[in-house]
C-alpha cells in the first residue's frame, strides 16, 4: 500500500534504517544526516553531512601527524583500531578479512557505550 510514495522499496528495504534504541552512539542509525534527510530536511542534511565530513577529515589528520611525530621520535604508534573487529586473514581464501572479536553485544546489554568515540 502506497509503494509508489516509498520508492518502491520494499518493507525490508523501508525499515533497514530504523532506528533502534539502545545501539551504540557510533551505529551508522543514528548519523544525523541521515536523520534529517529521511525527514525531508535537505538542507539541513546536506549541511550536517559536511559538518560530518569535515570532522572526519580533521579526525585523519590528527592520526596521521601523530604518526608523523612517532616516527620522527622513534617512539611505538598504535593506529586506529575497531572496538569490536580484527583484520585476519582468512584461512580459505588467504585474504584479509575483518572478524568479529566480541564485546559488542556485552556492551549493549550493559549500555555501556564508553569506548566508542564521538564521530557524529
């Protein structure tokens, strides 16, 4: 009923990005942009997102010269790494692949969302 007013989605495709409470801050759900364009607020979506954007930018280069200053110091630099993911390589395929390493569904149960860090 009313397709044609939901692009023809179907209601899987419609509720993909509902959101959920409870998730993680960083759950790609609650993107403000995302939110204010599925509320028709074009412009105010598109101004969010590169606001976003330039965050992210920002958040690179801060990564980048601190990396920069470890190797010009000698010192040890962890790079960024995936709370609840690890790169391994798959025993298959020998390619790289990203695998769950727990803690996520730990975290919700606890709500306890302290180690993500503030992307949005």
């Amino acid at each position: 009923k009313y397709a044609e007013n939901m692009y023809y989605f179907s209601e899987l495709a419609l509720t993909l990005n509902a959101p959920e409470n409870g998730t993680a801050p960083t759950d790609s759900r609650r993107r403000p942009d995302q939110r204010l364009m599925e509320d028709g607020r074009w412009d105010e979506a598109n101004a969010e997102k590169q606001r976003l954007e330039e965050k992210q930018r920002l958040s690179r280069k801060r990564r980048e010269a601190e990396a920069a200053r470890a190797t010009e110091d000698g010192t040890p630099y962890d790079p960024y790494k995936p709370l609840w993911f690890e790169r391994r390589k798959d025993p298959v395929t020998q390619e790289l692949a990203h695998v769950y390493k727990g803690g996520y569904w730990e975290s919700k149960e606890k709500q306890d969302w302290s180690l993500c860090p503030d992307i949005f």
